[in-house]
C-alpha cells in the first residue's frame, strides 16, 4: 500500500477503505507519511470530502493510534459533553456539577484556549492550587466520589489528531467537516464515556458560521457515534454573541458560581439546564422534560454548587472560592468601554470580543503562550438592550496590560447599535439526535 495512491484515490472521489486509512493514520504518526503527504492528503478530503463510513474508520482509526481510557471503574451511565468552542462558554463548570448533584456522572478531559476561543482547564487554573493533572486513578476516584472531574487530556490520547491538526492549521484545511467529525470524535471515544452530548457552535465565533453547516457537522458527528455504538446528541447553539456576560478565566469561573447560586435566567443559565436536561436523559434518568425540571431544582437547592465544591477541593484548589469569588486572581487595571451614541445592541460579534479578551492576556496567540488569568471582560449588556450615549458597554481587566486602546477598540468594532430593536433568537437553534 502506498500513501501516493491514497492520496490519488481522495483527489478522484474514490473511496478509501478501513484498511488504507489506518495504514494511512498510522503513517501519520509514525512518521512514515509525510508532512507534505499527509497535507496533500488532508486538503484532497477539504475540496472532496469522505463518505460517512470513510469518516467513521477514519476517527477509529484515530482513536486506535493511542491510548483508550477505561472508565469501567466508574459505577452508571459516563456522559462527555464537548462543545465546538467558543467566546465565553463556562457551560462545563456549571453542566457538570449539576449532572453530578442529580445523580449522573461526568468524567471529563479539556482542552485548553487558544485564539479567540478559551479553555475550560485554563478557567479552572485560575483557582488558587487546582490542578487538572491528577493522575488517572485520582480521576477516577474524584468522579466516584463527586459525580465529575474536569482533567487536562493526557498526552497520549490520539497521537494521530495533534500532528493531523498541527498540519490542518498550517494549510488552511480546519474547516472540513469530516475532518472536525474526526478530530472531535476520536479524542471523545478514546477517553471512553457511554454517551456523548456535543454543543456545536454557530455563528460568528464558530468553525461553523451557518446553521446549516452546524446541522451537517452535528449529523457527522451523531452517525459517527451511532456506527460504533455509542449513544449521541447534538445540540446547536448560537456564538454569534458571547455566551453570557464574563470572557476570561477567572472572571468566568465567578461568573459560573453565579449561575451554580441560581442566577440561571439569562442565555447562559437556560443552555445549562438545557444540556444538563440532554446529559441527564442520555444518562437514563427520565425525558429530557422531567430531567430539566431535577437539573433546576438541583441549582435552586445548592446541591449543585456543593458538587462544584467538592470537585475543587478534591483537584485541589481553594473550594472556599464558591463562597468569596474575590479569592480568584485580581485584575491590576481596568477600563470602561462607553456607547459613542444611542441605541439598541443588535451586534455583538463573539470573535472580536474573544480577540479583545486575548489582547488583554486572557488568551494566547500561539500554543504554550502564558495567561493573565485575571484578565477579561465584563459585558454590561446583551443583543437587545437599549443603551443611552456614554452608557457602559463593557469593563477591560488585566494585570499585564495598562494601554487598553487595541482592546477597547477591538470591543467598538464587535459593537453595533441601531435605532430598531433587533430580533433576538434563542439559544438553542436544534438538537441533531
Ligand atoms: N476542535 C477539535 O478538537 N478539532 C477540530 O478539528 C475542530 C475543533
């Protein structure tokens, strides 16, 4: 077998099988592929695309290139959430806790934040003493005793997918969906839950910047699922705007312990319960009707912010931060963004806002860049909101940058307001299922 031939067969429209694409993969990772193959591979499949059964032994094959996690020593139904990536998504601080105080379990490994998109293991750093790097036995032990644990993925999970994805960054081939279906999937069967809730992202902080393309990458990525036995659901969810009022790290782990107190009225809370109510139905533990219903009575009792609690407590960190937010990292400096004229928030563009935030310190340009992890932003607003001349917009943090004029300007650019109302959807556009 010849990875030129299998190059030749993508370029045509050919189909490849299981066969050629693990000798393929495992080519990848051993080196015996090129860089310069395996790109001119990867872009055949971004101009032709892969049949959904080339797809499916195309993540297996990923999958199989490394580690698989075995979490049999976890007692019920394991559920993984993994959203596409956005501009203020804190939802697993506060999904996962819920699930874990109505009775699900939740074993999760994150990733961390890169350009305009933040990580879940970069927030949870930011309290003092946590650490997402336990061991898998410590995993699993803080999974049994509070129901979830949010670790950093092991570097031996999918080999294949970091010098794949190294190579799609550099060659302008991220934005395809069977691609995306592949990388997504592999690293979510490798690390081994029973059933897989996916957030995928639309809009303009998204890979996928139309429902449409968001629906197809969600029905990839279910049918994935579905070949090798695995329950699915995909929920598409809106990122033209920022998901909830805090971008950062810090400033998004207070804003999580908010929402746990029962703050849960805004667009944030509601998608929380929302895929919590998925989480939990996928977990057997009723419709996702009833199961919303025990997701809020869970918030409203406390129990979920005892499980958030807990979990900090046994990764390590500062629990008392549930109580006394002002014991996270602290921002030196800030800065008021003003409304330059009256009118209605119709615009918030998620990326620019994610830029801003990274130009602050929240984020990091290149890979292994170090964080200001009390930096971000504080929206005062959301789409819809009347503002007068001079009102708040929003407040820049840092403690590494004291010129804030890229970032604010960065934040007028994201901001559009007009005269007429605009029409505000909800958050949940479709579940793929
Ligand atoms: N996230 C991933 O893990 N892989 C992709 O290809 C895109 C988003």
């Amino acid at each position: 077998m010849l990875a030129y031939d299998i190059i030749n067969k993508t370029k045509r429209g050919t189909a490849l099988t299981e066969e050629e694409l693990r000798f393929f993969v495992s080519g990848v990772v051993d080196g015996s592929v090129t860089d310069a193959q395996a790109a001119a591979w990867l872009m055949a499949v971004c101009m032709n695309g892969l049949s959904p059964q080339e797809t499916s032994a195309l993540t297996m094959a990923m999958r199989d290139s490394g580690d698989v996690l075995d979490l049999s020593a976890i007692a019920g139904v394991k559920v993984d959430k993994h959203s596409t990536g956005g501009v203020g998504d804190k939802t697993s601080l506060i999904l996962a806790p819920i699930v874990a105080a109505c009775g699900g379990r939740m074993p999760k490994m994150s990733g961390r934040g890169l350009g305009h998109t933040g990580g879940t293991i970069d927030k949870l750093e930011s309290i003092p003493g946590f650490s997402t790097d336990i061991g898998f036995d410590r995993f699993v032990e803080t999974v049994n005793k509070a129901g979830f644990a949010i670790v950093a993925q092991s570097g031996h999970l999918v080999p294949a997918d970091k010098k794949l994805y190294a190579l799609r960054d550099h060659t302008a081939t991220v934005d395809s969906i069977p691609l995306i279906c592949s990388s997504i999937m592999s690293k979510k069967l490798a690390t081994g839950a029973d059933a897989i809730l996916l957030d995928v992202k639309m809009g303009s902080g998204a890979f996928m910047k139309t429902e449409a393309d968001a629906v197809r990458l969600g029905e990839a990525m279910v049918e994935t699922a579905r070949h090798v036995g695995r329950q699915c659901r995909a929920v598409v969810t809106d990122m033209d705007a920022p998901l909830g009022f805090c971008i950062g790290n810090a400033i998004e782990v207070e804003e999580a312990v908010q929402v746990l107190r029962g703050e849960v009225g805004g667009t944030l809370g509601q998608l929380c319960l929302d895929l919590a109510a998925h989480a939990l139905s996928m977990s057997d533990f009723g419709t996702t009707e009833e199961c919303r219903k025990t997701a809020l009575s869970a918030v409203e009792s406390g129990a979920a912010l005892e499980r958030f609690a807990q979990m900090i407590d046994l990764q390590g960190g500062d629990a008392a931060i549930t109580e006394d937010p002002s014991r996270l990292p602290q921002p030196k400096y800030s800065h008021v963004v003003r409304a330059a004229r009256s009118g209605s928030l119709s615009t918030l563009h998620s990326e620019e806002i994610g830029l801003a935030a990274m130009s602050l310190g929240a984020g990091r340009v290149n890979k292994g860049d170090s964080l200001d992890l009390s930096a971000g932003i504080r929206l005062h607003c959301e789409r819809g909101t009347r503002l007068s001349e001079g009102d708040a917009i929003a407040t820049l943090y840092s403690s590494s940058v004291t010129d804030f004029s890229a970032a604010e300007q960065r934040v007028k650019n994201a901001v559009l307001l007009t005269d007429s109302a605009p029409q505000v959807h909800s958050t949940v556009r479709c579940v793929v299922e």
